[in-house]
C-alpha cells in the first residue's frame, strides 16, 4: 500500500514539474505544395489564467523531398499570449533566466522550439519568448509577448521575494 502511495504521489510531482503540452487548435495550407502552419495554444502549467499561441511552419512532403533536410522544420515561429481566465501565479522562477515552460523537436536531433517564462518585477509582467534551439547557426529567430499582472486581481501562492 506504501509503495502504491508513493508511486501516485511521485506521478502527480513529475505532472505538475512537467512542461506544457500543445494542443493544435487550427492550420491551413499556405501554398501549392501543401505546407501548413499550424497554430497551437499551450496554458502555462504554472500560470493558470494564461494561454499562449503559437504559430509555426510544418513542411509538406513535397517540400521535403524537393529541398532535402528531411527530418527538419524551420525555426520559423510566433507567439501570442493572453489573460484567459482568472490568474494563479504559483511557484515560477523569477531570476532573470526565467524557466522553460514549454519544448517541442523541430528535427530528429539537433533543433527544437521552446517557450521561456520570464517574469518583469519592475513592471510586473510575465514575459514569454518562443525561440529555436539549434546547434549549428545558433538561434536567432525568435518572437516575444507579454500578459502584463498590473491591475489584475492576481493571486500569487508564492509571492516574488
């Protein structure tokens, strides 16, 4: 009975330390090859009250086979985040580094798209940045939003120190 007490307990902590999960809320083909985007929303599993979606580009098989890079997609990607609901801060990382909140393979090894949380004391906002991850020619593209706190009836479980 303890060791079933204690594997639930352990499956509820790697659930909540976990990071967000996408769920696909529409795409469309954007050209004659059949190339889509596709746009995700992801709710901050430490955020509640905030969704963010992204948009990012998913390659055909045509463009696959015509271009080479089978097993990659672009870098290219977009980010909005909004208030959805009542807002519950719970325990995020406020140091200027921030902490990852989502991450998706953009190829079989070496890239990926991420989603980082930031919190602004100063101006008490959260700050979110969809940015790939590659090894080879770094990462320059990237995009950025923000769900400003100020004015909102926020509810913090653990208040920034």
């Amino acid at each position: 009975m303890r060791l079933a007490v204690s594997c639930a307990l352990l499956l509820v902590a790697l659930a909540a330390a976990a990071p967000a999960l996408a769920e696909e809320v529409g795409s469309f083909r954007n050209d004659w090859t059949g190339n889509s985007i596709e746009i995700d929303a992801i709710a901050d599993p430490k955020v509640q009250g905030v969704t963010c979606h992204i948009s990012h580009f998913d390659r055909s098989l045509i463009d696959r086979l015509t271009k080479g890079n089978w097993f990659i997609d672009p870098s290219n990607s977009s980010i909005a985040c909004r208030q959805t609901g009542p807002i519950t801060v719970g325990d995020i990382d406020v140091t200027r580094h921030g902490e990852e909140v989502f991450s998706s393979r953009l190829s079989l090894i070496f890239k990926s798209l991420a989603v980082r949380r930031i919190y602004d004391r100063k101006n008490n906002t959260l700050i979110y940045v969809v940015y790939s991850r590659q090894v080879k020619d770094a990462s320059a593209k990237m995009s950025i939003s923000t769900v400003a706190l100020y004015n909102n009836d926020v509810t913090w479980l653990k208040p920034p120190k």
